[in-house]
C-alpha cells in the first residue's frame, strides 16, 4: 500500500534535484525550469496532504500555485528576454552588476 | 495500483534529473521537453491521488501553455547548446553539501512525523465539481485575487517587452 | 535718607556707565559729564556718610543669593574703615576724573573711557561696602575686569592688550586662592558675613583647627594678586600701557589698596603663622621693588615699581599686626602716589608721549605749579617731616620694630632706597639739564589738569595732621590705644612713640637723598650702569622675575595643552574613534566578500538557512 | 490644555506650515519660522512669570493617556529643574530661528528641521513620561545628524557628521538601556516618570542593581553631554554645524542628557549614584581641566568655543557629584547659563563665518574697531565664558564650587583651578588675538551687525545673561525646592521628601487655580494671535 510518506518522500527528492538545479547551472532558462521543478514538487505535496487528510483545502492551494507559477514564468521570461536583448547572454556569471 | 506509483514515481524523478542535468544533451530545448515528460508523470500522480481536475490543470496549463511558451522563448532567441564553463569547485562542493543536507532533513523528518502515520487512509475525491464548488463559494475572493495577480503580470509583461523602455 | 545714602554712592556710578554704553556713546562731553557727576555725586554723599559717622558700625543688606545654607547678601557695611576707603576712593577718584577729561581731550574713544572708569569706580565701591566675602569677591573679580578693560584701553596697542591680560591673568591666579579661601571660611562657619565669621572666631578661636594657617593664606592669596605683592606682582609695571589717569587711579590710588583693606577687613582671620608669612612678603615686595626701582627709565615704570614697594609696606604693616599703620598709609599713599601720577601725566602730556626721563630735564620752569606738586608728592613718599607719608611710614617701622628687628631693617632700607629713586627721577626730569628738544619747549598743562593736581597737594601735605589712624583704629581694638592731640603734637608723636625707628628712619632717608644729589644732581646720563655693570643690567631686566615666571606658569600650561590637544587628536579622536571606524569598517569589507552579486550564491545562501530553519521547526 | 503643550506645538506647527509654502517663498519661510519660535517664547515667559515659586511639585501638568496597555501617556508638566531649561530653549530656538540666514540653500527643508528639532527639545524637556522624553529627545536629535550632514560646512564636515551620529546615537542607545532596565526593574508597569519615582521610593531598587544601572545611564547620558572622554565629537560637531543648528545643540539639546541625570539617575538609584560619585568627580575634571588646556591650543574659533563648552559641562557634573542642594541647584543653574552662553558664541561666530568663510583666529585681529557691536558682544560672552560676575555662569559656578567642597574637595581646587585660570587664560588670549591688537590684513571688509533685526537675537541672549547673573534669585528660588526634593531623595530622606511636596501635587487638582488661569491666558493669547 503507497501511503503518504511515499508521495512526500518523492517530493522531497524533486525538491532537492529542483535545488540543484538552482544552484549548479548557470543558463537562467534551466533555473527557471528548475524553479518550475521545485514548484511541482511542492504541489504534490500538498495534494498528498489533502487526499490523506481528507480536506480539500490543500488542492485549492494547489490550483492557486499553478496559476501564480503561470503568471511567474511569464514575468520570469520577458525579463529574461529583456537582458538577454540588451546583454547578450543568460549565464549567472556574466550577470553580477549589482555587486557592491 | 502500487505498479503505477512507482512507475510515474521513477518517471517524475529521472525526467526532473534529466532536466536539470543532462548528460548527453545540454541543449536547453531538450531540458524543456524533459519538463514536459515530468510534468505529465505527475499528472499521472495526481490521478492516483483521485486529483482528477488538478491533473488536467496540470497538463494544460504547464505541459500546454507553459512549456509552449519555454520553447517559444528559447527559440526566438535561437540558443544553442549550453557552454561548457569551468566550475567553480568550491561552490559546487558547497551546493552538494547544502542540498544534500536538505534533502536529508526533508526525508528523514518524513519517517518521523507521526502525523504520517495517522492520516494513512486515503479518502478524498478532487472531482471538477467539488473544486468548483470550494471555488466559487469559499475561494471566491483569491480566486477574484488571483485575477488581478494575472492581470498585473500580463501589464508587466507587456511593459518590459516593449524595446524603448523609458 | 541715611539707609539710602550708602546705596546712592554705589550705584550712581552704575548708572552713569551704563547710560554711557547704552546711550551717550557718539557724545564725547556728555558722557565725560555724566561720568565725573557720577562720582561727584558719590564723594558728596560720602562726606555725608563721614559727617554723621558716629564710629560704630552700621550693615543695610538685602538678600541676593539663597540656596540651602548658602546665603549671599547684598550687603553695604559701614564702619570707620569703610567709610575712610569710601572718601579715599571717591575723593581721589574725583580729582582722577576731572583730570582725565584734560589729559584724554583728544582722544577719539573718550566716552568708552569714562564709561570703564565709572563702571570701575563702582566695582571699587563695591568692594570697599561689601559686608561678606562673596560679595567681595564678585566686586573683587569686577575690579579686575574693569582694570583689564581700563589697561587694554589702547587695544590697538599690542602691548597694551597684552598688559591688559597680563593683568587679569595674576589676578586671576591670586583670586584661585582666595576662592578657595572662601569656600574653606564658609564650610567651617557657615556663613559670610564678616561680622558673623568674626564673632565666631571670637567665641571659638581654635574653630578652624590645622587648617587655620592655609585658610588665612588662602585668603592673602586675594591680596596677593591685587594688590601685587612678590611673587604675583609682575603684572603692575606692565598695567602702566593705560592711560596715565588710570595708572593714577587704578594702579596707585585704590584697586591695589584694594587688597590691603582687604587683609585689614579680614585681619581677625589670620593667626601667627600666617601674619608672620604675611608681613615677609610685604617685606620682600617692597624691598625688590625699590631695587628695581632705580635702575628703570620710564617714568611711569619708575613710579610703578615705588607703588609696588609702598604697597609692601602696607601688607607688612598688616603683618606685624598693625592694620591700623598700615590703612594709615593706603590713604597718605593714595593722595601723593596719585598726585605723582597725575603730574607724570602732565609730564608725559607736555612731552607729547615720551616717558623716557633721560629725555626730559628742565622742567621745573616750564611747568611750576606741576613740579612744586610732584615734589611735595616725593617728599611725602619719602617720609620728610612734615608731609603726610612721615606719619604713615613711621607709624609702620614703629610697629615692625615692634615686632621683628630684621624687618624693620627691611623697611628702613627701602626708606633709603625709596628716597634715592624718587630723588633720582625729579633731577632727571625737572631739575637736571633738559635731555631733548620736547624737554626745552615744554609748556604748562591746562587747568583742568592742573587743578586737581593741587587739590591733591593739600592732603599730600597735610593728611598727617587729620589724625586718620584714630579714625581707622576705631575698627580695631588694639588700636585704641592711640589719642587724638593736638598738631604740634601730632609731628611729634612718632619721635616720643618710638624714637628709635623714627631716627634711625629719618637718617637713612636724608642719605638716600643725599646719595640721589651726588649722582644725578647734574647727570645727562645714568651713571650707574657703568658702575655698577651686570648688576644693573639684571635690576633693569627686572631681575628676570618675568621671564622665570612666562618659562614657569605660561609653558607649564602650554605643555599641558599641548599633550592634552595631542592625546585628544591622537589617542580619543585617532585612536578610539577612528579605530573604531576602521574597526567597523573591516568588518564591512570581510562581509561584503559574500556579496559576489552571483544569484546563485545568494540562492546557497538561501538553502543554507533554509536548511537551519528547516532543521529547528522539524527536528526540535 | 497646558500652555506647555503650546510651547511644544507652537514650532512643530511652523514647521508643518513651512511645508505647504513654495519654496521660493524665502521670507515666508522664514517669517513663519520666526514667528513660530517667537509665540513659543512668549508663552513661555508668561509660563516662567506665572509660576509658583516656592512650589517643589509639577505644575501646569497635562495628561493624555495614549496607549493604555502599557500605560504610555502624553504627559508634560513643570518644576523648579525643568521650567528654566523650557525658557532657556525657546529664547535659543527663537534666536537660532533669527540667525539662520545663513543658510541660503534648500532653506524650506532646513527651517522644518530646525523647528522639528525645537520642538523635539522642549518636548524633552516638558515630558514627563518616559516614553515621550525619549522620543522627544529623538525627534530633536535626528534632524540634528541631516542638518550637519547636509548644510555643514568645512572639509570635515562629513567625518563630524558620522562622529557626531555613531556617538550620539550610541549614548542615546546606552541610555535606552538603562531605561528599559530600569522600566522592567521597577515593577511598576508604566512610563509615568512620577509613579515610578513614588514606587520606587516605597520599594527601591536593590544596591547591586542600581550600581550596574546606575553607570548605564550615567555614560548613556554622558557621551550626550560629552562627558570625558566621550567629547571629541562636540567641538567637531559644533565646528562643522551650520549656525542654528550649533546653538539649538549646544546650548539647548545637549542638556538633556544632564537633565535626564538629575531627573531620573540621581532619585531613582541614589545609592548607584553615591557609589559612582568618584568616578563622575574624576571625568568632570577630565571635562574641566583636560578640555581646558585642550582649548587653549585650538587656533579656529570654533573649535575653541566647542571646547570651552566642553568644559563648562564639567561644572554641571561636579555639582551633580556634590549631591548636594547647593550643588545641584548650581549645575542646573549652570545648564541654563552656559545654554545662552553657548548659543551666544555660535551665534557670533556664525556671524563672522558667514563673512569669511574661516575662523582660523590669528587672521583676525582689532575686531572691536571693525565691528563696533559684535566685537563688543563677543568681548563680553568671551567674559562670561571665564565665569566673570555679572554674568550667569558665574553664581551657578560659585553655587558648584561651593556645594560641592564638602563630598569632594580636591575635584573642587582642580576645578577652580580650571575654571579662574584656565579658562580666563584661553578666552583672553582670544580677545586678545581676535578683537584686540592691530587690524587684521586678511579681512579688511568686515560688516558689523547695524539692523536692529540682526542685532536683537544677540542681545537678547546676553540679556538673559546678565539678568540672572545680576539676579540669580530669579531662578534658583524655582530650583531649589525642586532640587531640594532631589536632594532629599538622595539621602534616602523620603519623610522629608515627602514633606516638600506640600500638597500630593503630583495629581491633578494641585493646582487647579493656576491651571486655570494659565490655561485662560494662554487661549487668550491664541484668540489674539488668531
């Protein structure tokens, strides 16, 4: 029998390669998606918790989640397209004016 | 029904791996099409877990419009494959280090919580109309919210993609 | 109309200096009137007082400062000793100001004058009506500043200003002491008027225990400083930058009789010890001064350095117990050192600015009625039978006598030596050949200058007849002792009173005079330099009493502020401030090593705390 | 409503009418600055006149509870310790308001700060609850660290402001500690100063809370007063303070930290205070002395006045260290004296450096004859500054010397010592330098004060000087019973204490009369003014 802890422990483990992902790569199209990744991650947590608690707030969230992820990689892209259009690049390292 | 778990289980996990780190490819279409891949597995997920609508949001939303929009923009910017760079080795040692010590956190509190435990039997059913229901009675205002939210980000898009941003 | 009186005398001359600053500043001979109406009105109301004195001693006071057990009144005390200072100061002061208004004709700052000099006539009142310390020593410090503003007058004058704060600053040094003197009378009697403390002391002479000596010499301290005893004295010589009148009036006639009525006011305060230290100091000041005395050239340095030495004698007077003496020649000194001044003004006036006597000569005929009252004024300094100084200056050597044989060698030393300066001076200036071309064309000075100079004369002359010490011995018990009698009495009262030290005084003052003709009788030139050599030299540089005290006083103070400014800018500012800084400062650098301005440090970063969160909500 | 309030409002108000003026209204500006100061004043000296002297307990109290839960409450009130300060501060602000012409940039932005400070200060001063009297302390001491930074003026100006802030601040931040320990400790669970004092005096503080407390607010409130050696950033501050700003601070906000010593250290930890006595003798002569010769080797005019009231603090010191009536009664005597001293002298050298753009003191020279009335003002605030009678430093002066002799006699010889010589040594020298002597070479084109306009704020603090140098009675007969109560608290003496107050003053109907009239006059002058 698949219990809850199966479900949360998968998630765990696609937030953790979302972190990674964060973290070690450099192009900003692949962080972004890795954002996507731990963002899912979360979702099925919360859709575990609800099915096992039996509340339905939990998939509500969820919903709400996948619609602010909808609005965030838009936003996310047109920024990346205006620096990309004006610095020629999306690696991390080529992107560090804001240090003091 | 337990076959069918650890089949998306796998498929979600190595896809989002392979997303993130490709060894063969590091192109990042093929990043993108791996998103792809594990967004539907946990559609899959979520139908085991009686998500019926979440998983059709899951697929049309994510797999439809957002990847779609992914590869859009990779493409209009016609990337190639990534560069390879040297790495820094220090930051990568720190970043295994950090990661590994949350994922450790993460599954080890699992195993612990004795609230696992004691919600172990699966009831709920997310059919379309129960979330309708939620959504337009008790959800109603962050639903309203939420539209405003979208509202705002398509304003901002439009303003940052216009080219003479003064 | 009598309770009145003595509030009217003080205050008038307030009054006039303030309507003089505030109003009448662009108006020269208004303000000159105000100022010596001013003190007209003072002196008529102290021969008022004087009139109807009746030899008790009489307080009108109201309360000015009251905190706890500190209570300051504002208090006039009138006994025979106050209302003498009051006829001297106003008197004297009169003359002083009438002359002025001749010798400062041209002077563009003449209303500033009189304004200062009204304004020090009342601190002068001020502290001769003050019946406790406090308010003797607010008048005392308003003396010092109304001198250092009358000194300072010619500020433009480098010299001048520099005097001026010469002044202030000894004066200063002295009134440390008194301050403290003060605070020590206070804290042991509890109060501050000196009727009080005295009728304490009476009652508990050993109230002060070991502290009796250094309360006395704290206090002497006060005279110390204003009436420029050794080793404050070196301000005195330089004060002389002022106008002349104001050496006459400040430097001669009262501000530094100031701390002779002081010591007389306060005589009950002292012990032994303390009037023995006393009266050496007298001593020695005036033993110094009359040396250094013969060996200047300026005639107002000249005069200066004698004030000095008489005013030794009257602190030494004090010192063998015989305030009485030594009052008795405060007033003889205030009339004829007055009187020298002023015809040393006139002098200067008719030389157009030239106080060299080397320079002078001759002056005896274009300027009589000036040189027939300079040499009353020296012969009464000297102490020649009949004029008023014999009287005061023997009553003195009687009293040391008295007392301590080695002083009164002192004193009669300085008689001699008295005589020779003085004498010294009126060959070079008035008899002796004219030295200079100013000299030969000299002319008299006008009457306004002239007058008071004879006016004067008349107690130069005569003050010796007017049996003063009597008046003044009203204050003190052991003084009484003296009787009123008749005047061919009076001239030989010192010779039946203490034959000794009037003969042996006379002699040596007929041998100064004698020694004075022998060398300057005919001199163009000092003689004695030659003669003298490197002594003289030293005497002429004032025993180099200023330089030691500028290395002493001055650059030990300089150090210290010097070290301090360095550890202020250095240690305080630089090290603990700055370090500091620097401190705050490095650790902002290191910090700022995190911030590589890569996102994905600070997204480490993130997981790291999110991993300490995570571990604190989920493992605890 | 107590004309306290108004005291208090009256700048804030300007300074709130200020911002809705264009700002290139100047006079406008500067006309409603002014005129805000001068109502402030006016009912201030109406307050000082209608006092009851004699009184120890507050009067004209007014109290608006704010926040109930924690008892914080607008709560102002004078006695004998504060009311002279009050007075001292509006008759400052109103002369600072009249000298600050020399500011011509951003004008609108300096007035608001200026009169926010003004306000801020006598807030201080008035509250007496201790949440206000440190927030009114703050909103003063803010706007001082922009105006240096922003309207300063020198090549230091920025190093004075980042001195001037770290340590303010830190001494600001110091006290606060003492403070909050002090509310916790005590038990009483309010801000009201006067509940806390009356609990305290049933059930004191424990001895060995009150000697750690105790230095919290002693060295908290000292670096505010450049305590040494926590005064370098006085002179530099001063020096670097546009005109205003350096007699707004350094005569009036400057004392609060004194105040808060007298008003809250010295009753509340009595035995803090007798066991740090040696201590606080020993810095005042640090003060004195120290900052004397330091003084003596400056050769910019400001820097000297900045030291020189540096040391005159010291004297507030000694006479908090007497602990006694005499000695207390001085150091607030001294407090309000050397704060019109010291808005006097940066007001004349905010006069000259408004011409010459430098006060290195050798350039000058024969000052007196250029500059007929400033020379002579400086003259006598020089005098004063050396503690000559006639002007109020010198009864305060005295009063310490002599309170103090009987708990430390060898801090009062060094004391006098500083005050007679060293002082009068550095001021005459420069009188001597900058007003005597010839004419300087360098400033030929000196302008003298000739409008009575520039002329009044200058007399009207050396007026004050001389009014109560001439007759201290004025004040210390309204100190002393307030000090007295001090005093006795400090001797643990709480009967007579209690005794003082004749009647429970503290509460409302004390004085129901004067209230009243108070009150009528003052809306009597609002009707006028409106």
């Amino acid at each position: 029998m698949i219990g809850l802890e199966d479900y949360l422990t998968v998630s765990a483990i696609l937030f953790s390669i979302g972190v990674v992902g964060v973290v070690m790569r450099r192009n900003l199209f692949i962080i972004l998606m890795s954002l996507e990744l731990i963002l899912n991650a979360a979702n099925l947590a919360m859709v575990a918790f609800s099915r096992f608690s039996n509340n339905i707030d939990g998939q509500m969230m969820v919903f709400f989640i996948i619609t602010v992820a909808a609005a965030e990689v838009a936003v996310g892209l047109a920024l990346l397209v205006a620096l990309y259009r004006r610095r020629q690049t999306a690696y991390t390292e080529d992107l560090t004016n804001m240090k003091l | 029904m337990d076959i069918f778990f650890y089949l998306f289980a796998a498929l979600t996990l190595i896809c989002g791996l392979l997303v993130v780190a490709n060894p063969f490819s590091r192109n990042p279409v093929t990043s993108a099409m791996f998103l792809v891949l594990t967004i539907l597995s946990m559609a899959g997920l979520f139908v085991l877990l009686n998500a019926f609508f979440l998983a059709a949001v899951q697929v049309i939303v994510y797999a439809g419009a957002v990847i779609v929009l992914y590869l859009f923009v990779i493409m209009l910017l016609d990337l190639g494959a990534d560069e390879r760079r040297r790495l820094n080795k220090a930051m990568v040692g720190l970043s295994f280090l950090g990661v590994g010590l949350l994922a450790f956190v993460l599954v080890s509190s699992i195993g612990q919580s004795e609230a696992v435990g004691a919600l172990s039997s699966p009831r709920l059913q997310g059919t379309t109309e129960k979330l309708g229901k939620a959504l337009f009675s008790d959800y109603v205002l962050p639903f309203e919210v939420v539209s405003v939210v979208l509202l705002v980000a398509m304003v901002g898009i439009i303003l940052l993609s216009k080219r003479d941003l003064k | 109309m009598t309770g009145i009186l003595p509030w009217v005398i003080l205050f008038v001359p307030l009054l006039a200096a303030l309507s003089i600053t505030l109003l009448t500043l662009r108006h020269r001979a208004l303000s000159a009137g105000l100022s010596i109406g001013a003190i007209c009105v003072s002196f008529v109301g102290s021969l008022l007082i004087w009139i109807s004195f009746d030899g008790g001693s009489v307080q009108y006071s109201t309360p000015w400062l009251s905190v706890g057990g500190l209570h300051v009144d504002l208090g006039l005390l009138l006994d025979s000793l106050s209302v003498t200072m009051l006829l001297v100061v106003t008197g004297v002061g009169a003359l002083i100001h009438i002359y002025s208004y001749g010798y400062m004709a041209e002077d563009p700052g003449m209303p500033r004058y009189f304004a200062g000099l009204s304004f020090f006539t009342f601190s002068m009142l001020g502290v001769v009506l003050s019946n406790n310390f406090v308010q003797l020593f607010i008048f005392w410090e308003l003396v010092g500043v109304s001198s250092y503003l009358l000194i300072g007058f010619w500020y433009d004058r480098p010299t001048a200003a520099d005097a001026g704060k010469k002044a202030f600053l000894t004066n200063r040094l002295g009134d440390f002491g008194f301050l403290l003197g003060i605070i020590l009378v206070w804290t042991t009697i509890g109060s501050l008027n000196f009727g009080e403390i005295e009728a304490t002391m009476r009652a508990n002479p050993e109230i002060f225990g070991s502290l009796a000596s250094i309360a006395g010499l704290l206090v002497f301290c006060g005279a110390l400083g204003k009436s420029a005893q050794f080793p404050l004295h070196v301000w005195l010589p330089d004060a002389m930058e002022g106008p002349t009148p104001v050496s006459a009036l400040i430097h001669a006639a009262t501000m530094v009789a100031a701390g002779i009525y002081m010591l007389s006011r306060v005589f009950f305060l002292f012990n032994e010890t303390a009037l023995l230290v006393i009266a050496w100091i007298g001593g020695v000041t005036a033993l110094l001064a009359a040396v250094i005395a013969i060996q200047q050239d300026d005639i107002k340095r000249i005069l200066a350095y004698s004030t000095l030495s008489q005013l030794g004698y009257m602190v030494m007077a004090v010192g063998v117990m015989d305030p009485t003496a030594g009052m008795y020649h405060l007033t003889t000194h205030a009339s004829f050192k007055a009187l020298l001044f002023l015809g040393a003004g006139a002098v200067i006036h008719a030389m157009h600015h030239e106080q060299n006597i080397w320079k002078m000569g001759g002056l005896r005929r274009a300027m009589p009625v000036t040189y027939w009252m300079f040499l009353i004024a020296t012969l009464a300094i000297c102490g020649v039978p009949p004029f008023s100084g014999f009287f005061s200056k023997e009553s003195i050597l009687a009293a040391a006598l008295e007392h301590n044989a080695i002083l009164f060698g002192v004193g009669a030393g300085v008689a001699a030596l008295t005589a020779f300066y003085m004498f010294r001076l009126v060959y070079a200036v008035f008899i002796g050949p004219p030295k200079s071309n100013a000299a030969e064309y000299a002319h008299e000075v006008p009457g306004v200058m002239k007058w008071p100079q004879v006016l004067l004369g008349v107690p130069s002359l005569l003050a010796g007849f007017w049996g003063i010490e009597h008046f003044i011995g009203q204050s003190f018990a052991s003084a009484s002792a003296h009787h009123a009698a008749a005047w061919h009495w009076q001239i030989l009262s010192p010779f039946s009173h203490a034959p000794l030290a009037a003969f042996f005084g006379l002699g040596l003052i007929g041998f100064g005079i004698a020694a004075a003709y022998a060398f300057y009788g005919n001199a163009v030139r000092d003689p004695l330099p030659d003669e003298m050599g490197r002594l003289s030299t030293a005497i002429r540089e004032r025993l180099y009493l200023d330089e030691a005290y500028t290395a002493m006083i001055r650059y030990s103070h300089e150090v210290l502020a010097l070290i301090a400014d360095w550890i202020d800018r250095w240690v305080i500012s630089g090290m603990l401030v700055r370090g500091s800084q620097w401190g705050t400062d490095l650790a902002g650098r290191l910090l700022r090593m995190a911030q590589t301005g890569n996102v994905q440090t600070y997204a480490l970063f993130l997981v790291v705390a999110v991993v300490v969160v995570l571990w604190f909500v989920l493992k605890r | 409503m107590s004309p306290i309030t108004f005291i208090i409002l009256w700048p804030l108000v300007a300074a709130l009418l200020i911002g809705f003026v264009p700002r290139e209204n100047r006079s406008t500006i500067r006309m409603i600055a002014i005129a805000g100061t001068f109502f402030s004043l006016f009912i201030a000296l109406g307050l000082f006149f209608q006092f009851d002297t004699g009184e120890a307990g507050y009067q004209f109290v007014q109290r608006e509870p704010w926040v109930g839960a924690l008892d914080i409450s607008y709560y102002v009130g004078v006695d004998g310790i504060n009311l002279g300060l009050i007075v001292m501060a509006a008759l400052v602000g109103f002369a600072a308001c009249c000298l600050a012409y020399d500011v011509t940039e951003r004008q609108k932005e300096y007035y608001i700060l200026l009169l926010i400070m003004i306000g801020g200060i006598i807030g201080a001063f008035a509250s007496l609850d201790l949440f206000f009297f440190y927030f009114f302390h703050e909103l003063a001491l803010v706007p001082t660290f922009i105006m240096i930074g922003v309207w300063g003026r020198g090549e230091k100006k920025n190093y004075a402001t980042f001195q001037i802030t770290i340590y303010l601040s830190l001494g600001a931040l110091i006290a606060l500690i003492g403070l909050v320990a002090l509310y916790v400790q005590s038990g009483a669970e309010t801000f009201d100063l006067v509940k806390i004092i009356e609990s305290t005096a049933s059930d004191p503080f424990s001895t060995s809370f009150q000697k750690v407390v105790f230095p919290l607010l002693l060295f908290g409130f000292g670096i505010l007063v450049s305590l040494w050696p926590f005064h370098t950033w006085a002179p530099l501050g001063y020096g670097a303070a546009p005109t205003a700003t350096a007699m707004v601070h350094a005569g009036v906000l400057k004392k609060f930290g004194l105040y808060g010593l007298i008003r809250i250290a010295l009753p509340l930890f009595p035995e803090g205070a007798r066991h740090w006595l040696g201590v606080i003798a020993i810095l005042c002569l640090g003060n004195i002395l120290y900052c004397g010769w330091v003084a003596m080797r400056q050769k910019d005019l400001n820097l000297l006045i900045g030291n020189s009231s540096v040391a005159h603090m010291g004297f507030v010191f000694l006479g908090i260290a007497s602990l006694s009536l005499v000695g207390i009664t001085g150091a607030v005597f001294v407090m309000v004296a050397h704060g019109l001293l010291a808005a006097l002298s940066f007001g004349l050298s905010g006069y000259l450096y408004t011409q010459t753009k430098d006060l290195t003191m050798t350039d000058f020279g024969g000052l007196l004859r250029q500059m007929p009335f400033i020379g002579t003002v400086m003259v006598m605030a020089f005098l004063a500054g050396c503690g000559v009678p006639g002007f109020a430093n010198f009864p305060g002066e005295i009063m310490v010397l002599f309170g103090a002799w009987q708990t430390v006699p060898v801090a009062v010889i060094i004391a006098a010592w500083g005050a007679l010589l060293v002082g009068a040594i550095y001021m005459l020298r420069a009188i001597r330098t900058m007003l005597h002597g010839p004419r300087s070479e360098k400033w030929t084109t000196l302008v003298d004060a000739t409008s009575a306009w520039r002329k009044l704020p200058f007399a009207l603090l050396l007026a004050g000087l001389l009014f109560l140098g001439c007759y201290p009675p004025l004040l210390t007969e309204k100190i002393e019973p307030s000090a007295a109560l001090v005093v006795d608290r400090l001797n643990g003496d709480e009967k007579k204490a209690s005794a003082d107050l004749k009647e429970p003053t503290l509460t409302k109907d004390l004085s129901t009369k004067e209230l009243s009239s108070a009150l009528s006059s003052a809306l009597a002058w609002q009707e006028r003014r409106d």
